[in-house]
C-alpha cells in the first residue's frame, strides 16, 4: 500500500515546500494540497515542483460546480504542473453530479494528459468513479465502509469492460490533544455537508472515527495497520494544533511509510 501526505492548500508556503521535500525524503509515493473554495490548490500544490523529483503531485479536489474543466487545464498549464506526475482530483457534488462528472472527465481527458482522479463519496458516484476515472479518492470513510465502496469501483470498471483505477483515500491525522481539538472542529464541519452527514449515519459513526487521533508519534502505526489492504494508498491530510512547520514535519515523520 503506498502512502500520501496532504496538506491544507492554505499552509504557509515554506511549510508546503519543507513538507513535500521531506515527504519525498522518507518514501511517500504522494505529496497533495486539497482545493478549498478561493484558495488556489493548484498554486499551493506548484511550491512542490521544485522541492521534490520523484514523488506524484495530487490536488484533491477540484469541484466542477464551481470551475470548468477549460479553467483547470489553464491552471494546470499556468502552474507548469508536471502532466507525468501530476494527479488532478475533481469532485461534482449534486444536483447534476453524476453528468457533470462524466463530462468533465471527458472533457479533462481531452485538454491534459495528467491522471484524472474522481472524488467518490455515495454508490452511484463510485460506480461511475470506476468507469471512468484513473484513479478514485475517498474521502471521511472507515476502513470497513472504504471495501465496500472500492467494490463498487471495481464493480464500475467492470460493467465499462476496463481495469479498476487505483483507490486513495483521504484520511486526517492529528497529533496530541490540541490537534485533536483541531480534528473534531473539522469534522462536525464536514457533517454539516448534506452528502458527508448522510455518509456519516449510514455508517453510524462520528466523523472522528473515520480520522486517526494519536497521542504520540508511536501511536500512528499502529493506528495505520487498520487501512492495511483496504485501497491502493493511504493519503494522511496532516491537522495541527498551531500551524508550525514543526508540527507538520512531526506528522510527516510519524506516519512514514
């Protein structure tokens, strides 16, 4: 299983570079920043061009409600993104989702050559996710809810007659009592999303308990050994209590592969 490290794309860009350059350093086979509202996540995730030589380059993820699949190519080239290492996430949240999805993809297809990755969060999305898509992203989810999502990927991909994308997921990872803090402020945000707090009560669980809450950097692996064989790569969105480059190269050390 290949492990990713993420970082909220507003984090002050000395931190993203030190990241990215150790992330690399330590093995991780990704490096992403996420895409939240105004803040540039293409931009952020551009700081690591430099940095780093080797590892994939994700943003995760852009909505296609809100920004074309002719803007994002124009980004993407802008921010002279590396199209070979580059893992260009996009989301569609509903009404409309499924078919803005599919079109965006298509039309993303015909613009970049970069990897195309799908947020999935429900069935119908996962299913599409897998039909379509070169790689799909979870987000919020248990180990036990992400197996069966990837099944419904697979069973996507084969109903379109091609091979399963890879499957990342997303899960956030805090450090000590006041990142902890940090988590659960995050996650009841998130809970008041309709489609997360809908995917929350399927799986009857707090948004924490999809999270990994350790109190010390010996905690993470074990922690980490849950998500063993469930996708392809693990992505760990860092969360911490005051925003230091310290925090955030802890974390990375922490949970390295």
């Amino acid at each position: 299983m290949g492990r990713g490290f993420a970082l909220f794309a507003g984090t002050a860009p000395e931190i993203i570079r030190a990241s990215a350059r150790e992330a690399e350093a330590l093995g991780y086979t990704s490096f992403w920043t996420n895409y939240p509202g105004s803040i540039d996540g293409l931009a952020a995730l551009a700081l690591a061009v430099p940095e780093t030589r080797r590892v994939d380059l994700g943003v995760g993820v852009i909505p296609l409600q809100t920004k074309g699949p002719d803007s994002i190519a124009e980004d993407v080239r802008a921010r002279r993104l590396p199209p070979t290492r580059l893992l260009l996430g996009v989301g569609s949240a509903n009404p409309g989702g499924l078919a803005r999805m599919r079109a965006g993809v298509a039309a993303l297809r015909s613009h970049l050559s970069a990897r195309i990755v799908v947020a999935a969060l429900g069935p119908q999305m996962c299913r599409l996710a897998g039909g379509i898509s070169d790689a799909v992203l979870f987000n919020w989810l248990t180990p036990a809810q992400a197996r069966e999502s990837a099944a419904l990927v697979r069973a996507g991909a084969a109903a379109a007659g091609r091979q399963p994308p890879k499957i990342f997921a997303y899960v956030r990872l805090a450090l000590g009592a006041a990142a902890r803090t940090k988590l659960l402020a995050e996650g009841a945000r998130y809970a008041g999303i309709p489609a997360y707090a809908a995917q929350f009560a399927r799986m009857h669980v707090a948004p924490v308990e999809t999270a990994v809450a350790a109190e010390t950097p010996a905690d993470v692996p074990p922690a980490l050994e849950a998500w063993r064989g469930v996708v392809d790569e693990l992505i760990l969105r860092a969360i911490t209590a005051t925003e230091t480059a310290d925090e955030y190269l802890a974390l990375v050390r922490a949970a390295k592969p």
